[in-house]
C-alpha cells in the first residue's frame, strides 16, 4: 500500500551538527514511508498535494533517545539513593531482578517501563533487562508492540552475585545464544544488544564467550565502565594482569569490535581515554545516577573534544527520572559545576550542544539516520505544546525550547511518532 506523503507544520528545532541548531519558524517537514523528505519554510510545488498535519504555534523537536536504562529496576526509582553504587547493587537491584525469573511478574513491571518511556517522549532506548532469558524475550516483544525502538540485553553474570541471582558461565552462554537466535531478525526496531553487567559480575570465559557470540551474530555491546572509585578498584583486584578497566573488555572482543556503548565513564584514564577514541565507544552519560550514588562528575566536554561519541541516559533506577529533558538539565548543572570547581579549562556544554547529545548524539548508536529532521532519517518526533509555560513577552524557538527542557513536562507531549508513525498510549490488554 503506498503510504501518503505528509506535511507537518509546526516550530521546527533539532540538532544536525554538535554544536549547530536549525530552526524553522512555522515551517513544515514532508515525510513519507517513515522518511524525512525535507525541511521547509514554504511547501514546495511537488508536496501541494501532500497531506497537512497542522501543528502550527506548536513546537516539533526530535524525539529523545536514552542510551542506558535497566529496565527492571523502575519498581526501584528513588530507593537507596542515600547509598554508594554497590551497597545500593547489594540491597535494591539483584534483590529486585531475581523476581523476573516469574514472567507474569515480568509483564506487570515492563508495561509500567514502556508506558512511562512512551509518556516522557524516550522515542528510542538501550535496555538492559534482566538474566532470564523469557522475561527479556516478554520485554522486546512488548517494546515492539508499542512501536518504539529500542535494543534490549539479557544480562550476562556468572560471579560475584547472589545465589538466588546467578547463572553458570555455560548457562549464561547457552541461554544468550538462543535468545539471539530467537531474537536478532524478529523485530524492525528493537533488536539485541549482548549485554555483560560489567566486568566484577563476569569470569573471563565469560566475557571472551560472549566477545564471540557478539561478533558471530554481528550485534552490538552494552556494559558499564569507570562508574565508581570502589568499582575500579575491585577491577584492579580481580583482574590485575589488565592494563586499565577497559583493557578488560578490549581483551576479550567487547569493546569496538563490535559497536559498543559504555556507561558513565567518570573516571578513565588517558590511556582508557585513548583506546575509547580508537575504538569508536560511544558514552552514555548518566547524571542522575552519577549524583544519586556518589559516582562523580563525567568530563563530557573533554571526550567530546577528544571525538569519543555521547549519549544521554537516565540509568534507571540509579537515576531516578525517566525524563530526558530533566537529563539534560542536570547534565548541565553537574557540568557547569566541574567547570567551576574543578577544571575550568573545559567549558560547560550550551542547551543546543546537549539537546544534540540526548537526540542525533544518541541516536548515531541506533544508526545514521535517527535523531535529526535530515533529508532521509527516520522520522521520530515529539510534538510540544508549550502553551502552558509561556509567558507574556514574544519568545523565539530557541527560548522556548530551553523553557520546555527545564520546566516543561511529558503533559506538554501532546503526540509521538517513531518511523513516521503515531504512537497512542501502549496497551497491553
């Protein structure tokens, strides 16, 4: 069936380049099969004929992606907060994940996930979802469903947990390669990422296991990386023969051999700094989460000026708000205070250059063609109403923008599209 070609007007404003805005007051974006066309300030002759969708006097931006977010820990969000990283793993999050081993409790928790990504305009995500390899199944199949996209990992973990949250290093293997099996060519936009919880969790026959299988399946690498002072250590301790904390996963085929995103790198050395530039790591910067258990403050100007890709992520449930937007505000609040009080040779980051890392920045993890109104993306796009915050003085759009970031909410997300479709609220009725 061929699709019609539709015209959507509104206050364009997205982010083609780090660094570069466009904005296109009362202008219009043509999309077909999904597919951006291109962006106008007047129609063009050949689109007269086009469908018009009329948002005028209301904002059209892209839609947010999250690039680190454990699935089953929502029912944690703002528990233990008071806590370093693994005392708080210790008591809140293995305790909570061995309960997705019952997948009808699985199916209650994950609707409420996707139904509150949907709400807060996450367009796009990397999941990581739990050891059971039937609850990460449930979970990608509930993802696809809603029609959001995502990549979602079943967590690899053979040491250093509890005995009711563990698996073999051969049953960890064996279930992850039927779970690709089941998995890799099922869905259009939620697809597989192999998924080690981070090096302290997994032997080294584990970790050079699924280097193998990732790069047998061609599937991309998620895991953790420099997060917390104590983490490292007992890096250093379990693995002494390893130059760095990176040098683990590189050792074993999960870091760039395949694409790989790390999460928080707080605390990576030059030469850990060096090998993520070579190896393309993308970055999944996580402020929330870096405040609410004492991680530290990443150094995001200095990996972007060194070329290493970043993404934005909420990292529940260290962090505690789903919201990407209420993500870019506290990366910029945490940046502007590392400026000041502790290196002031790398300046904060400008609203456009963040709105460019939790949108185009992230989604380049996804592939060329998402985050951004170019010729030839995917459409995936948030439409704001941002009637309710505006003032009495004229704004422009990038005022307005910077207004909804910061004192907007999901209530100003009046529609949702990923690939060009419209998203409603999910059910799973």
């Amino acid at each position: 069936m061929r699709e019609v070609l539709k015209l959507f007007k509104g206050d364009i404003y997205h982010t083609p380049k780090f660094g570069k805005h466009e904005i296109i007051e009362n202008g219009y974006i043509a999309v077909k099969n999904g597919q951006v066309l291109g962006v106008y300030k007047e129609v063009p002759k050949e689109h007269n004929m086009a469908e018009l969708i009329d948002h005028s006097g209301k904002l059209i931006i892209p839609g947010f992606i999250d690039t680190h977010f454990h699935a089953p820990q929502f029912t944690n969000r703002g528990l233990g907060l008071d806590k370093e990283l693994l005392p708080w793993l210790e008591t809140y999050t293995f305790p909570e994940e061995a309960k997705y081993e019952n997948i009808k409790y699985a199916k209650k928790a994950y609707e409420k996930v996707i139904i509150e990504l949907w709400r807060q305009g996450t367009t796009r995500s990397v999941l990581f979802g739990t050891i059971h390899r039937e609850a990460t199944e449930l979970l990608m199949e509930m993802l696809d469903k809603s029609g959001l996209g995502a990549m979602v990992g079943k967590v690899n973990m053979d040491r250093n947990a509890p005995e009711f949250y563990h698996e073999t290093t051969q049953e960890s293997l064996n279930e992850t390669r039927k779970w690709l099996e089941n998995t890799k060519d099922r869905y259009e936009r939620v697809k597989p990422i192999i998924t080690p919880r981070f090096v302290p969790t997994c032997t080294p026959e584990l970790l050079s296991g699924l280097g193998a299988i990732a790069k047998e399946f061609n599937v991309k690498i998620q895991s953790h990386l420099s997060e917390n002072k104590g983490e490292i250590a007992w890096v250093s301790e379990l693995e002494p023969t390893a130059k760095h904390y990176a040098d683990v996963y590189n050792t074993h085929g999960l870091f760039g051999d395949q694409p790989t995103i790390q999460a928080h790198c707080i605390w990576n050395t030059k030469e850990e700094l060096e090998l993520m530039k070579e190896k393309k790591i993308m970055v999944a910067h996580s402020p929330h989460s870096n405040n609410n258990l004492s991680s530290g403050i990443a150094p995001i100007r200095k990996l972007v000026d060194m070329g290493i890709p970043v993404g934005l992520a909420s990292d529940i449930s260290g962090g505690h708000d789903v919201s990407i937007a209420k993500a870019i505000v506290s990366a910029s609040q945490v940046a502007k205070l590392r400026w000041v009080y502790l290196d002031d040779s790398n300046k904060p980051l400008s609203t456009s250059e963040w709105f460019y890392i939790a949108t185009k920045g992230g989604g380049q993890f996804f592939g060329d063609n998402i985050g951004s109104f170019e010729k030839g993306n995917e459409f995936d796009a948030l439409i704001i109403d941002d009637s309710n915050i505006a003032d009495i003085n004229p704004r422009d759009v990038m005022e307005r923008v910077e207004r909804y970031i910061y004192v907007g909410d999901d209530r100003n997300i009046v529609e949702r599209y990923v690939s060009g479709n419209k998203l409603d609220k999910p059910n799973f009725n």
